[in-house]
C-alpha cells in the first residue's frame, strides 16, 4: 500500500506543530522517521493513525483520498500505532488487552476469551516471547509490556505499522528479535515507520528516511546514501562532536557521599562501593542483571540489606520520603509511570520535589513556584508553550527536563540517573551529558544507570559492570571500552571457569 502525507499542517492553537510536510510511504519498505523530540514526529503520525485531524493537507492510501474519523477508522485501513508510551489496561490481561475494542465473540455474543487467548499465544510465540495471555499486565515488567504493545499491532492484519521508540525497554536480543518479524512482515508487503534516536538501529532496519526539524521538512532520501552524522546535523541544524567528552575532566574529592556495603537485595547481592562528592559512577548490565533493582533500592524504593550511608547517616529503611530528605533525588526511568504527573501542570511537576524536602508553609505561593520554574527553564532551556499546562503537553525530552528540574530544586547531594535519556534525541541527549559533568563540577555526586555504551563513555568517571546480581568488574575511566564492558556484561570472564 502506498501512503502519502501531503501538505499536512497541523495546529495546536497559536502553536504550529507540523507544517506543510510531505511524506511518501512506500509498499514493503522501513521508513525511518527522525527528528528531535517537539519537531513534530509523533504529531505527524498521529494524523496518519486517525487520532486527530490535521489542519490543512490530506492523507492518501494507493491514490485515494482518505479521511479518518478516529483511529479504528485508520485500523480498518490498515494502519496500527505502536506508541512511545505504554497504552495498556493494567487491570487485565494480556490477551484482553491485544483485542480491546476488537473482540472475539462466539455463540450467544459472549466473549469467546479461549480463542482469543489462543491466537495470542500463537503471535507472542511467533515473536519468540515466554508470556502467558492469562497473565494480568500489571505483573508485566516493562521491557514485557512493550512487547505486548507490538504484539497487539501484530495481532490482526497490517499494510502499515507505525512504531515510535519501540526498543526503549528492550533487551539486544529482543531487538533482534522484533527486527527479525518486521523484515518478515516487510517480505510480504508490509510498510513501516519506525521512529527511533537510536541511530545505529536505523541504519540497521531502515531504507528510506525522512528528517524533521521545528515542524518542517529538512531532508529525506535513502538511509545507503547518507550517514550518521549528516542526520545528526538535518536534525538539530548544528554540527554535534563525540570527541568533546574524550577528555572528560574528572571532579571527584575525597569526600564520600554514599557508601554501600555488601548491599543485597531483589536479584542483587554482595554490592558495595564508595561515590565520592564530584564523582560520576555508572552501573550497567544485561537485562536481569540487577542493575534495575539496585537503583530502586538506592532511592529506597524497594528494600536492602547491607549498610547503605549517605553523607554519613544509616539509611536502612524502604522510605523515599527518608531518602530524599537526605539528600538523594532520582531521575527514574519510564517517564509516564515514574516520572511525570500526568494530571499535574508543568508548574507543579517542577515543584513536587521541593514540596517534599524543603517547603516549610501549609501553603503553595505562587510567586515562589513560578520561580521555580522560571530557574529550571533558564537553566535546562525547556520548551513550553504556557506552564499551566499539563506536562503531557510536552515533549518526552521536554518532560525529562522537567523531571530533573525537580531534583535540582532540592538541592540533592546525590543525583541517580536511571536511563536518562530514554526516549530522548541527540541535542538533548548532549545537553543531559554536559549538565551531569557541569552537576559534578559544583560538588554534586552522581550515579548513572544505562545500558548505553556510548553514553557511560561520555560521562563516567569509573563503571561497575554487573552480571547475574553482582558487580563483575570496575572498570576506570582508562579501562571503560565497550569490547571489555560487553565481556563482563554477559560473564565471559567467568562462565566455564568454575568461579
């Protein structure tokens, strides 16, 4: 199915979100769609999938003009949405939730959830996925939910499906995987557009590209013609250079910050180590490795055991709140579950932190909080429209901005990072990098958590390598090369030893 987008614009009141943009689709082809995060990406294809109208332009479909209603007008066509953030009901189960709205019914219409099950369980195999449709999704982890939200799309015939950051929460396998059923689907007719900032992604899975940038059209073409950093520079119209982060100065004291030892917990054991006032310390690992569940317990989020000091004082209790007012502030992964407020304005999200940790009165004053914010759009360059809107108005790298905002207004001694910048595009991703080394200049000490080579490079000071609920290796900043940080992820130096 050939689809094209022509002359598209798309309005948001006085703010021009989308403008005059042409795109073609064409039939077995992955398109990849690149831009940073507010050029427009997401809103553009909302139009495609029927979830609103545009303001001027038209959608055609093999020549024809199509107008879609709503989005299970744009299903019926053929088009499915994988969004960048979870839409699933917690509340039911697996298979409920792939045919929402588009259930089996058998004899007497009664809901013929057997069937339905079964076909599920078929997709989810097909995608090399040990879930159980009967299970509830929210005993899900996330990397499993996300799977779930492409097998939903998987589930009924498709011309074309569109996928916005679908690897986010994904294993390397699990990419692989997923990249194995869209080059299987591509064969037989089967049109994609897959939006990703993960550069090497795209040019592994995609033949066409187009670039947006500020709502327009900036570029487009063949991935095989162009490379890595000639889209970097159509995406943020400036030139960004890795080798700023080779000579990485590092500001860490002999002052400690926080202290574990022997630390054990959910799928961790026997972890200790010293973060000193100034210092980046990064942690990563394979999926289960336990690098996950170690940084909730670091927040106090989940419980230890094992003493865990920070600025000298026990912390031996799984209390946030005690946390916080310690000094401890997390940037948490999964923005839309952990990190924003949906139903909150921008103002309040800002502010939520030092309500928590420093505010003295019964009551909000609203001076205070428009400085707030005022300070943390200054100093992180947030773009808002009007902060009284809610946060899902933003970006997700607008929102991630804001999120770490509200850390920085409680003046935290120790900052965790826990997959900073998922989601994110490169300019910000940048911004997210210099800030950390600016925070560890003034004193701050900072915990990072990723399983992003390149960004633990351009950031960390020293790497624990975690495998199978421990850390396998300290690497310095000398030692830290991604070949010795995958060695040690996946127990090479170990596996068949005995050890």
């Amino acid at each position: 199915m050939l689809t094209e987008m022509k002359g598209i614009v798309v309005d948001f009141g006085p703010v021009r979100a989308v403008d005059h943009v042409d795109i073609a689709i064409r039939p077995g082809r992955i398109l990849g769609l690149l831009g940073e995060n507010g050029a427009g990406k997401s809103t553009l294809m909302n139009v495609l999938a029927g979830t609103f109208p545009p303001t001027q332009g038209e959608i055609c479909l093999d020549g024809r003009r199509v107008r879609f209603s709503s989005a299970m007008a744009a299903m019926r066509k053929g088009i499915r949405f994988i969004h960048q953030e979870l839409n699933l009901c917690n509340d039911l189960n697996v298979f409920e939730n792939m045919y929402l709205a588009q259930e089996l019914r058998g004899k007497g219409g009664l809901l013929d959830k057997k069937e339905m099950a079964r076909r599920a369980r078929e997709v989810l195999s097909r995608m090399r996925v040990d879930i159980d449709p009967w299970t509830k999704v929210e005993e899900l982890q996330t990397a499993e939910k996300q799977l779930v939200e492409i097998a939903r799309a998987l589930l009924f015939k498709c011309d074309l499906i569109i996928m916005d950051e679908p690897t986010t929460a994904l294993s390397n396998r699990e990419i692989q995987d997923l990249f194995a059923i869209m080059r299987q689907l591509q064969a037989e007719g089967v049109s994609f557009v897959y939006i990703s900032h993960k550069m090497p992604e795209i040019f592994e899975i995609c033949q066409d590209y187009y670039v947006l940038r500020d709502g327009k059209l900036v570029g487009g073409g063949l991935i095989s013609q162009v490379d890595e950093s000639s889209i970097t520079e159509m995406m943020i119209g400036r030139t960004l250079k890795d080798d700023e982060f080779d000579s990485k100065p590092c500001y860490a004291t002999g002052q400690v910050a926080l202290e574990a030892e022997n630390l054990g917990g959910k799928n961790f054991e026997g972890v200790s180590f010293t973060l000193h006032k100034g210092e980046i310390l990064a942690f990563t690992g394979l999926q289960s490795s336990g690098r996950d569940e170690l940084a909730d317990a670091l927040f106090g989020v989940i419980p230890h055991t094992g003493a865990l000091r920070v600025g000298g004082a026990l912390l031996d209790q799984a209390n946030i709140r005690r946390f916080m007012r310690r000094g401890v502030a997390m940037v948490p992964k999964n923005r839309k579950e952990r990190g924003i407020l949906n139903d909150l304005t921008i103002y309040d999200n800002t502010s939520m932190g030092f309500y928590n940790t420093r505010m003295r009165s019964p009551f909000i004053r609203m001076k205070e909080e428009k400085a707030r914010y005022q300070r943390q759009k200054a100093a992180l360059a947030i773009k808002a429209d009007t902060p009284k809107n809610p946060i899902t108005s933003l970006s997700g790298g607008n929102q991630q901005k804001v999120i770490l905002g509200r850390w920085l207004e409680t003046n935290a001694d120790v900052l965790i990072f826990d997959n900073p910048t998922q989601g994110i595009d490169v300019g910000t991703k940048f911004e997210i990098y210099r800030l950390m080394i600016d925070l560890a200049r003034q004193g701050k000490a900072i915990l990072v958590f990723s399983s992003e080579f390149p960004e633990i490079f351009k950031v960390a000071d020293r790497c624990h390598v975690m495998y199978k609920g421990r850390v396998n290796a300290v690497l310095s900043r000398q030692e830290l090369t991604e070949k010795a940080v995958m060695g040690y992820s996946t127990g090479a130096n170990v596996e068949g030893s005995g050890i």
